[in-house]
C-alpha cells in the first residue's frame, strides 16, 4: 500500500476521470493482462493529487514514447533495466509483463540482472544496457569510452531517443518514494527483481 491515498473517481475532476477511464486499456495493451492486485492505477491515483502536473507528465511520457528511430525491444531492455535499478517495485512487475507481452522469453528476463555474461543479448543491446546503468547512477557516470561505444550501434537520433527514455524513466523514483508496490501485472511469472543497494547481487525470480 502506498504512503498516501490517492484521488479516488468520485473526487477526481474531468480530466482526471478521463486518465482513470483510459488507464485501464492502455495497460492491458501493453501487457496483455489486467492487474492481480487493484486497478493498476495506483501511481496515476496518487499524480492526480497534482491535476496539472500529472497531465504535464503524461504529455511528456505520450512525446517521448511516441520516437521510433530505436527499436521497441531494446527500448523496453532499457526501460526495464532503469526502473530495477531504481528500485521500483510498480514498474518492475509491469515492464516484466511488457517485455514477456512483446515477444521475451522468461530466460531472458532471467537473465537480465547479469546481462553481460548471457549469450541471449546482442553487443548492442548489453551496450544499451551498460549505457542505462551509467545513466540511472546518481551521479551519472557515462565515460568518454561507453559513450563512444554507443556511437558505434547507435545514431545521434537513436542516442537521443535512449536518453530520453532513460529521464522518462527517472520519474519511477516517484513510486518507489511513495512505496507503491506491484500490481500483480507479472503474477505467477517470472518478473525482474528491483536491484536495491541493501540486498546483494540482483537476480529475477517467480513473482
């Protein structure tokens, strides 16, 4: 449960009620499935406490998701690998079943905590996936040499498209903060383990 009640429907004005009513639909495209635990809205429930921010966020998630230089599995390798590092429970269980909706196989989500020694990644994609640890630490620690890697798989564009990704996905630090916990999109499946600085060494198991 989070650390706050979010807006509930019969408080919540137009707009808001409009994000509650298409919500919904939208995550059951992604994932193929409706949420184990609530109405998977509990992160929206709780923006809606700030109506013009939340709508500001949403615009900004609609432009960034809307790029289509980089392609849609190495956009959700790196959305997926961001929101564990922050901790996030929420998104882990939800970006699991985006992943596994979109063609991944439990044996790549398994192996995703040690991406570099998995035969199941392409160069480009663990290089994708160095680049989003490098980017989520605080403070960002892109070097010259990952960078330069980069260049070598991806264009200016493509670079901008990840990085955009990767500050879209920063806003996960407002779940974690507010303890809002999985919605039970990856019930009963394999789903990533959020990679918290107290537990040891990251690894998937069966939510």
């Amino acid at each position: 449960m989070a650390r706050i009640q979010g807006v509930r429907r019969e408080q919540a004005g137009p707009m808001v009620k409009l994000v509650y009513r298409l919500g919904p639909r939208m995550m059951k495209k992604l994932t193929g499935r409706d949420p184990q635990t609530g109405s998977g809205l509990e992160p929206i429930e709780i923006w809606a406490h700030q109506p013009k921010m939340m709508t500001g966020m949403g615009r900004f998630n609609q432009a960034v998701r809307k790029g289509k230089s980089v392609d849609e599995r190495t956009k959700n390798l790196v959305e997926l690998k961001g929101a564990q590092l922050i901790g996030c429970e929420y998104c882990v269980d939800f970006g699991s079943q985006i992943c596994r909706n979109s063609g991944f196989s439990d044996e790549e989500l398994l192996a995703l905590p040690r991406y570099r020694q998995s035969e199941l990644f392409t160069e480009p994609e663990k290089t994708a996936l160095d680049y989003a640890v490098a980017v989520m630490r605080t403070p960002v620690e892109v070097t010259d040499d990952l960078f330069a890697r980069m260049k070598e798989h991806f264009s200016d564009e493509q670079m901008v498209e990840i990085t955009a990704l990767l500050t879209l996905v920063n806003l996960d630090r407002f779940n974690a903060a507010f303890g809002i916990g999985s919605a039970g999109f990856s019930e009963g499946m394999v789903c990533v383990v959020p990679d918290r600085p107290a537990t040891s060494a990251s690894v998937a198991e069966i939510a």
